[in-house]
C-alpha cells in the first residue's frame, strides 16, 4: 500500500461505531476512508489551479496517480 493511502488509513480507525463508544474495540471507519481519499484527490487538483497550462481529463488521472505514486 502506498504511503499516502496507509496515512489516510490510519486515521480512519476508532473505538466508534454509528457514533456509540465501543469499549476496547477498533472499528475501520470506511466512509471516512472514501471522504478522505475524494478530499485528498481534490486537494492534489487544486494545488494545479492557475498553471499556465490547459486542463484536461488526462492531466487529472496523472496528477492523482502522481500523488497517490500509482502507475
């Protein structure tokens, strides 16, 4: 897993469930997980706003891949 993704994973566990505190167990947070990965995706795209450069599709998957150190 990429290094990126694993920082965004860690902070997706916690001892909630549904908003109820449950006593000594972790729980994987999967929606915060999705919601972080969409933020940081948009955070990456952002970052490229205002370069002098047209902005395509194509661009974009590259960036993300770029930033997440995909292929």
């Amino acid at each position: 897993m990429n290094a990126r993704i694993k920082q965004l994973e860690t902070q997706c566990w916690t001892h909630r469930i549904g908003g109820y505190l449950i006593d000594g167990q972790l729980h994987f947070d999967s929606e915060k997980f999705a919601e972080l990965i969409v933020r940081d995706c948009i955070d990456a795209l952002e970052a490229w706003r205002g370069e002098p450069f047209p902005f395509d599709e194509n661009l974009a998957v590259s960036l993300i891949k770029q930033h997440f150190g995909l292929k």
